[in-house]
C-alpha cells in the first residue's frame, strides 16, 4: 500500500519510567512549614487608620485577573491609561508622568536621587516623620548640604516661611545672586508629597508650580500598596537628563522608566518586570477617582471630615490640628483625654469592633490616634462606627493605666 492509503501506526520505543531517588532526610535541614499546609486567613476589618484603606470589589477583582505578560502591548496600553489617569489626578500636562513599582517610599527616593546630585542644596519642610525621612534619604545619598526648616507636629508652613529660608541658603553658597521670590522660582525645583492627599483635597500640580509631585496607591485610590504614581515637570525634566552624573540607582533611573512607560517617543526597552496586577488595580482606582470627578471627591471628603471633627468633640475629644482651614480631609488626629493609654484604647477598639485606627508616627508618636477616611472609606456610616467604637472604648479603658 502506498504511503498515501495505508499509513502504518507509528511505532516507537517504550522508555522505561523515570526513576525518582528521594533525597536523604539528613539533606534537608528545614522541613516544610506546617502552617503552609493550611489555608490562608486573613480577618475582615474596616481600616480607618492612615493607611491603607480597604480596597473596594472592583479593583480587588481587577488586581485579581490573569497576568499578561509585561512588555505586552496590552499591558503597555494599561500603562498609557494610568499615565492619563495620574495626570488627572495630579491635574498636570507633564509628559514624565508615571508609577514607581513600589510604594510612596520609593517615589520619595526616586524623587530625590534622580533631582538632586551630590553638593546641591536641599530644603526639607519638616514637620512630622516624612521631612525627617526624606532629610534622611538625601543624606544617605551624598547630598551633605541639606538644610531643615523645622516645625512641630501640628503646626504648618506658609510660603513666604520657605521662601525666607531659601534666600538664606542660597546666599550663603553664592554671594551676590538674587534670591527674590522669583529667582527662587527660577533657581528651586519644589518637591511635593502628595500620599495622604491625592484625591481628598484640592492638588494642581500645574496650576501651583509644583516640580515634582508623587503620591501613593493605597490611600483614597483604594489600590493596594506597591504602585507609587510620579510625574516632573518641563523644568525638573531638563534638570534630570542633564545630570553630570548618572542616579546612583538602576532601579530608580529616571532615563530608563520614562522609556519604560513611554514617556519618551523612542521604542520601549526592558527595564524591570512591573507588578502587573499591581497596576491592574492602580488603573481601576485611578478609573473610579475619574468616574467620580475630582472635584466631588474633595467635597465628599470634607464633609466627611467635618462630621468626623464634630462628633469627635461631642465625645469631649480634643483636635490635633486647632485650625479647621488646614486639616487634611483624609486623615484626622486627635488627642485623648489624660490618663488613658493610646495602645489600649487601639487594641480595644481593633479587637471588639474589628477597626483599625492608629497611634502618631516620628514626633507626634504617643500624642496624637489618627483616624483615616480615603476613598471607599470616606462614608458618613463608618464616621457612626468609628465614634461608636471610640465612645464604648472611653468607657470601658481605664484611665488608671497609666
């Protein structure tokens, strides 16, 4: 028969089956974690502390879909909307808009190590544990002349404060330079912080003249921590890409993410495998804050802000920040009564209630409970929890603990 009507069955050889030597038991000196073997548990709590904040069912099953691959045109097509969405966030046109894969930390030291070089001035606005870590930072990155204008935790800087300082360390370098407000405007690179207030209170990065502005993913976006949204302006690009030196981080270089993200008209190239799911959910945060409109999410937040503040002083509690003006929307501090023992009253309230609310950080550590609405969270009902909470913890901690 020809090979074309008869086609014998293929015949091939019989292997024998792989044989598998278990491996001596003295080999292996750490055995397989019993707790591994269980499922995992994870409690349900309502999160009203600093940060994070719970994440809502859309962007929990956003971060919850199958991976694609990281230099998929799709996944370059997500990118390009959380760029747009940083943008309207930040409200800004800047091309060098992107996000850091890691949390607000890194955007902070991406910020620094890519802006500053080595024997340049930095001005740190310190009042709380942030302008103490970012002095640290720069510090840590060889850059020996920083200087602090230093407040206490509660207090606040107007601008004519900074301006001040920043003539002051500026002739004390160089003599003879102009140091009016608007050679600062022209000398200075302003960095801001924006984590506890993108999308609770009014940003306009353009708009203010704001060089260099990051925030982070899970606060008000609702995302989970591990995506830190960045962007530069026209000035701080051309300060970046004309360095004497290279950023003394790969990682963190700000030539290749701007390639990485598309922000520089030329092909991408590999940098660094991003947290797909990660920013799956940064996208539909991002998504949800434009859906709502920016301007809505800053009035739901103060009001929110303002009922939390007034039955806070209905329980005879005392605000951290006495000027209502500067609050921030998302997140409150107050102090309480004498006598009673913050952890306690956090421990009570996390164990019977099932909420998070948390204690001070850096300076104001021990004198002040921080209580957070961002986003999801911000809702008159959990405000009615949260004081419910507080109100059934003064009652039943005793201030004979301390």
């Amino acid at each position: 028969a020809s090979w074309a009507t008869a086609r014998a069955p293929l015949s091939l050889p019989v292997l024998p089956a792989p044989r598998y030597h278990a491996m001596s038991s003295q080999q292996l000196l750490v055995p397989p974690p019993a707790v591994l073997r269980q499922p995992l548990a994870v409690p349900d709590r309502l999160l009203l502390g600093p940060g994070p904040s719970n994440v809502p069912p859309r962007i929990l099953a956003a971060g919850g879909r199958q991976l694609i691959g990281h230099l998929h045109k799709e996944m370059f097509q997500i990118m390009d909307e959380i760029k747009l969405g940083i943008q309207y966030a930040f409200q800004t046109q800047n091309p060098l808009t992107l996000a850091i894969s890691g949390p607000g930390h890194c955007a902070m030291e991406a910020a620094l190590l890519n802006a500053v070089e080595a024997g340049e001035v930095v001005l740190m606005a310190v009042n709380g544990i942030w302008g103490e870590r970012a002095t640290d930072i720069s510090k840590r990155l060889g850059m020996a002349d920083v200087h602090q204008l230093v407040k206490l935790p509660g207090e606040y800087f107007v601008l004519k404060e900074i301006e001040e300082v920043s003539a002051a360390c500026i002739r004390a370098r160089t003599l003879g330079l102009d140091c009016s407000s608007q050679a600062l405007a022209r000398t200075c690179l302003l960095l801001v912080d924006s984590v506890a207030s993108l999308g609770g209170a009014p940003i306009l990065m353009d708009q203010q003249g704001i060089d260099i502005l990051y925030s982070g993913s899970q606060k008000v976006l609702n995302a989970p921590p591990g995506s830190a949204p960045i962007s530069f302006s026209e000035r701080a690009r051309k300060k970046i890409f004309s360095r004497r030196t290279k950023p003394p981080s790969f990682f963190l270089d700000m030539g290749w993410l701007a390639n990485y993200w598309g922000c520089d008209d030329k092909p991408r190239m590999y940098h660094h495998t991003a947290p797909i799911n990660s920013f799956f959910s940064l996208r539909e945060g991002l998504a949800i804050l434009a859906e709502q409109g920016l301007e809505n999410s800053w009035k739901l937040h103060k009001e929110n802000s303002l009922y939390l503040c007034a039955g806070l002083q209905q329980l005879g509690l005392q605000l951290f920040v006495k000027e209502q003006e500067v609050r921030l929307p998302t997140i409150t501090t107050f102090v309480l009564p004498e006598g009673y023992d913050w952890k306690e009253v956090t421990a009570f309230i996390m164990n019977k209630h099932a909420i998070e609310i948390s204690g001070g950080l850096g300076p104001s550590a021990g004198k002040v409970l921080r209580i957070g609405l961002m986003g999801y969270n911000s809702t008159k009902f959990n405000v009615d929890r949260v004081l419910h909470a507080l109100k059934d913890a003064l009652q039943h901690c005793h201030k004979n603990k301390l």
